[in-house]
C-alpha cells in the first residue's frame, strides 16, 4: 500500500504537460526544461535518501517521504504561476525517491535469499498500481468536467491513512533476527548454485562506507543505467505530446493510456519477480529490456493507432517484468550495513539523466523534429545493454 501512494502522483503530471504548453504558451525547449525539475529534485535527493534509510530506519524515512509528498499536492493545487507549479511538482517526486532505499533495504534485509527477487516483485505491485491510479483517476476527474488540480487534493487523505500501515511494520531488527536462520540454510544453498541467486558479499556495519559501494561492478552498473536512462528519457519527455499531435489523442485519453500500461505492472512485477530467480537477475533483465525496446520500436512503426497501442501496451508489460530483477541485481551489488545508500546511489544516474535530458530533448526536437527522438531514444536503449552484458560482473 505505501508503494501504491509513493507513486500515485508521478504519472499525473507527464498527460498534462500539453495543458502546461498552452496555458502558459511554453515553447518546446521551455517545456523540456521544466520537465526537467522533478528528476533535478531527484538527483538532489537520492544520496541524501539513503543516509537516512541507514541512520534513521525504514518506518522514520517513509514518514518523511509521505509528509513531503502531502504537503507538495496542498502547494500543486494552490500554485499560482509556472514556476511555482513545477517546483510544487518536483517536490511530490521525492516521495518516491525517499521510499525505494528504505523499502528496498528493509525487504532485501527481511527476505530469505531464494526470495529475494520473488519478495521485490510482490513489493513491485504497489508501485504500478499507483503509477496506473493517478493518471486514470485524472483521466475519470477531467471528464467530468473537474479542474486537473483536484487530482492533487483528492489522495491526500489516503495517503494521511497509509501512514498508519507504516507504523505497522515490524521494526526491522527484529524482521532480521526473526529471517536468520532461515537466511544462513539458504546462503549454502546460493554457494552451491550462485547463478541462481547471488549473495552480497555484504561487509560488516563497521566497515561498510560509501567506498564499499562503489565497487567495480556496481560503477559499470551505473555507467549502464545513466546510458539506458537516456534512450527512456529520450523517448518518455515528449510521448504526451506524439500521442496528442500524431496519434490525435485527447489529454483524457493520454492520462488513461499512461495508466493503462502502467497497470499491467501489477502482473507483471511479481511474474518477473519469479523469473528472475528461476533464470537469473542479470539474464532476465538483459531479455526484458531488449522485447522492451524492440517492442516500443514497433509500436512507433505502426500505421494505425490501435495497433500503436497494442504495441505501447506490451512493451509496458515486458519493462514492468524487468522492476524485480533490477532491484534484486543491486541488491548482490551493495552490502547489507548500507543497502539504503546503495540503493540511493543507484538509482542516482537516472535522477541525473532525467535532470539534464528534458532540457536537450526539447533543443533536438526543435531542430529534428518531434519524430526524430524516438529512434534515437530506442538505438540508445539497445546499445546500452552491451554495457550491461559485458560490463556488469555479478557472482
């Protein structure tokens, strides 16, 4: 549930960039640079998200990720200008920034090692749930004839009652000491079979620093995940205004496709969770992005919109399978004292990516043309995973 309201405002706001374009008569490298804002905040944010995970535990850090997140929707809906708006905006994305270390670190703590990638699937679900609810309930509130600012009024009081679950969980000391026994059986199984699911060679609290982090591996995972951020980021800026401009879908109908796609992830997160164990993190993720990329490639060749959404929706379901498997990848990558940090860190490329790639994206379109990102954004994608392939190492 907390996963669910993590994200529930993230894909609100990408359907409306076309209502931002007109009434406030932006050009396209303005829009760009104001799409730019939220994954800025991002960047500014992530390390800063996992000191706190490992300092103040997992309940305190998603109390302030909730309390940031309802504070920013009141500051949306009552903004007055532009620059206002995005800020208020940026804001409600750190939520989600400040949830994934601590929830990942306490569920890759609490969960047997065979499970890993399965527990992170299930965990998975929330988050498309809530990528999926907030663009449709857009989509409901606008047809009928409500101002798009509501959205951000009406899921405040849920999440106020999320907090609630929360407080709820079991103090992660004592999820760990409950999971140990279970956890040391099965690290002698992961020896016997370690591409099965590798084991975090996780040094002790004392030792574990920010240099411990950043192994080898865990760079050429950075170095992979900045790359491939750039074909998505490519691609996703400007997709509201393809599908408004050359799709000819109204702004209603974008937020349901946004939430259309997203919602196959409550599938697809926990299936991919189990395929990941049963083939290998690595492996599966190389598989998932690829039909993702190629997938998406098709969709933009299509000649009829049905059949551009058909595509749209698969490649939705493939990039979903694939939210386990990274999770459970970093999770080999780091160790155990400071998996909040290192998730943080990880996720720390696309927050930049996604700070500095709105901005030129806007340029290239102006110059190109709209149709001229997306090849591009899909050649990045694939040439990426070359990186991923060679470049990352895991046991």
């Amino acid at each position: 549930m907390a996963h669910f309201f993590a994200h529930i405002y993230d894909n609100v706001y990408p359907p409306l960039l076309p209502v931002f374009q007109e009434a406030f008569q932006l050009t396209l490298p303005q829009l760009g640079l104001l799409a730019s804002f939220p994954p800025l905040f991002q960047t500014l944010a992530s390390v800063p998200s996992g000191y706190l995970t490992d300092r103040l535990g997992c309940k305190r850090t998603l109390t302030i990720g909730f309390l940031i997140s309802v504070s920013s929707a009141a500051a949306v809906a009552l903004s007055g200008n532009v620059w206002m708006l995005f800020l208020a905006i940026s804001c409600c994305y750190l939520t989600s920034t400040i949830y994934h270390p601590a929830s990942f670190s306490y569920i890759t703590k609490t969960a047997s090692l065979r499970n890993r990638a399965k527990a992170l699937g299930l965990q998975s679900m929330g988050g498309p749930l809530g990528l999926a609810i907030g663009p449709i309930s857009l989509s409901l509130f606008m047809s009928l004839g409500l101002n798009w600012r509501f959205i951000y009024l009406f899921w405040i009081a849920p999440i106020l009652v999320s907090l609630a679950a929360v407080w709820r969980l079991k103090p992660e000391e004592k999820a760990i000491e409950e999971m140990a026994e279970v956890d040391t059986a099965q690290k002698t199984d992961a020896k016997t079979n370690p591409m099965k699911n590798p084991v975090s060679t996780a040094a002790p609290r004392s030792q574990a620093s920010l240099r411990t982090i950043f192994s080898r591996e865990m760079i050429a995972y950075m170095v992979f995940s900045m790359v491939h951020s750039v074909g998505g980021q490519l691609i996703s800026v400007f997709l509201p205004l393809y599908l408004k401009e050359h799709r000819d879908l109204t702004v209603s109908e974008v937020s349901f496709v946004y939430g259309t796609v997203s919602l196959f992830g409550v599938v697809a997160a926990p299936a991919g969770g189990f395929f990941a164990d049963r083939f290998g993190s690595k492996r599966w993720l190389l598989t998932t992005y690829a039909s993702s990329s190629l997938l998406l490639a098709s969709a933009f060749a299509a000649p009829t919109t049905p059949l551009f959404l058909g595509f749209y929706f698969l490649q939705g379901f493939m990039g979903s399978m694939s939210m386990s498997a990274n999770s459970s990848l970093i999770a080999g990558l780091t160790p155990t004292a400071r998996r909040g940090l290192g998730y943080a860190v990880s996720f720390l490329p696309m927050s930049l990516v996604g700070s500095v790639t709105p901005t030129v994206s806007g340029f290239l379109a102006a110059q190109m043309g709209l149709l001229a990102l997306f090849p591009l954004g899909i050649a990045v994608s694939l040439a990426s995973l070359v990186l991923l392939k060679f470049g990352v190492k895991t046991k």
